[in-house]
C-alpha cells in the first residue's frame, strides 16, 4: 500500500519561530548543508546583534559567521532589513533566509544581492509533510544562491566601480597639471570615462587624453559621425598629405590610424610609462601627456584651421 503525502500548515509543525523552528533548524543544520551546499556548524541561537538577537549563528569550514534568520508565513521586508541588519552587525561571510512562502520581490533583492556584494546569500523555503499519521517532516529548498555567475558578476561590477575611481582620481591630477600649460582643456570635470576631449574648433575633431590601464595617449580624433564617414577618411587624408610637415612641428612621429572598419579615425602618440593602475607613475605621467597635448595642439591647428569646414 502506499501512503498519500499530505502537505502541512506549517504552524501546524512549528508553532513558533523562535521556539519551534529556529531550534529545529539548530538541531537540523546537516538538512540546511543539504539544501544550500554548505558545510555549516555550531549553530547557536539568539545571539546578540546591537539592540536586536539574530535567530541563528552558525560557522562555515573555514571559520567565517553565517547568520540564519527564520520566518514564518510571507517574506516581508521587516525580516529582509533584519538580514542585512545582523549580516553587517556580525560581518558575516554570508546570509541564510528561512522562509515559508518567499515572495518574488524578495527572489529578485537576494539574486541582485548576490551580483552586487561581497557576501553570499540563500533563500530557503521551508514546508512540512505527512505521510499517513507519520510525524511532520519538514522540507527545505534553495529558492536562490550565489552561483558560479553570480559571483563573476559582483567581481566584474567591483572591477568597474574601482576602474570609475581610479580614473577620476587620475584625471583629477591630469587637469591641474594641464590647466598651468595649456586652456585647451580648461572647463573639463574629472570624469569616470576613460577619456577627456578638447575643441579643435572644428565639431566632430578632437584632441583627446586617453588612459588605460598601464598606459596613455594623447590624439586627435576625427568622428563627425557614422552618417559622414566618407568626410571623416577625406578629413584624415587632408592630415596625412601634411604628415611630414605636422610630424616636425610635433616634434616626433605620430601613429596615424585610419581605422577602416569603423567610422571614425585617429592620430595618436602613446606612453607605456603606465595608466590609470600605477598611481605612483602618474606625475611622470602628467608631465608626458601635456607636454605632447601642447605640442599636437600646435602642430595640428594650422591645418585644422586650412580645411575650413
């Protein structure tokens, strides 16, 4: 004969969170291993966070805490600011949110969370079954993790938001530095691009500071738009037939790019003394990428001026 499986009140197996179900999960932890992929232990309950007592705190294998917050019935954002709350007042590695019905709301904070943080967070449901008159068996599910993805995810949104800073404190330093040589410039805010444009006069020609990582560039750019390319290569060609002439007046040889497979071209002289990464090259820096800013300035003008656009 087999038996029916009868889904439970879960009240009806754990008439209180802290009573009841905390400490099942505290007697239990190898069933929330099992779920989450874990390797919890030493659960212990009620421990203080603050002015409040988070439900469960327990140790992953290499030590760091875990807080495990419980809750019966709808997930609410009370419970959810009481996860952040404990996660930040313990400096967990990670948070675990039990709960009986998970709303999508709450699905979707917990996978953004998991994009967009150090820590690692789990959202558990927990149900309850019968089979005949057997004793309540409780149930618990992963609704969502960290993942493989999700944690390539937050180091690349990390990576970006360190990049945003680096930049701006480097441009910071380039345009005071340019400011006391040059107004080309002048009116530019530091920004988290990785680029900084000046008027030739002309729309759509530019002179340009560019920063990498470990290296920079000054150039002139020419992109008067996709729908004028054939007037942006015509533009480079009046240049190029000057190449000598400019090239003296610079000082030094220029890398002229046409750029054929996009709409756009360049003229450009770069460094490898470092970039945007190398904080303690950038007065060096500094001093390189003004310095060949005045002089492309000077040697392309008079010929940017000629083409009378």
């Amino acid at each position: 004969m087999v038996a029916k499986l009868e889904r439970l009140k879960l009240r009806d197996a754990f008439p209180s969170e802290v009573k009841d179900l905390s400490k099942w999960v505290q007697d239990n932890i190898e069933e929330l291993n099992v779920a989450t992929g874990l390797s919890l232990s030493n659960p212990e309950r009620e421990q203080p966070a603050g002015d409040f007592s988070v439900d469960l705190v327990a140790e992953d294998e290499l030590g760091n805490k875990v807080i495990i917050e419980n809750q019966l019935g709808k997930s609410d954002h009370d419970h959810l600011g009481k996860v952040l709350t404990y996660l930040t007042a313990h400096e967990a590695q990670a948070a675990i949110w039990i709960v009986e019905r998970p709303r999508v709301e709450h699905v979707n904070v917990f996978a953004w969370l998991n994009q967009s943080s150090s820590a690692e967070f789990y959202l558990v449901k927990v149900e309850a079954f019968r089979i005949g008159n057997s004793d309540p068996a409780p149930l618990l599910t992963l609704i969502v993790g960290p993942s493989e993805e999700t944690k390539v995810i937050a180091e690349q949104k990390e990576e970006f938001k360190l990049r945003h800073t680096e930049r701006l404190k480097f441009w910071e330093g380039l345009l005071e530095v340019a400011s006391r040589k040059t107004q080309l410039h002048a009116g530019r805010a530091p920004t988290k691009a990785g680029w900084i444009a000046g008027p030739s006069g002309v729309s759509g020609i530019n002179f340009n500071y560019v920063v990498l990582r470990h290296e920079a560039r000054v150039e002139v750019w020419i992109a008067r738009g996709s729908e004028r390319a054939s007037e942006n290569k015509e533009i480079f060609k009046k240049l190029l037939d000057n190449k000598d002439e400019i090239e003296r007046a610079f000082g030094e040889k220029l890398d002229w790019q046409p750029l054929e497979e996009k709409d756009a071209c360049r003229i450009q002289t770069t460094t490898t003394l470092g970039g945007y990464r190398d904080p303690d090259k950038w007065p060096a820096i500094y001093e390189w990428l003004t310095d060949r800013m005045v002089a492309l300035e000077r040697a392309f003008q008079p010929h940017i001026d000629a083409l009378h656009l």
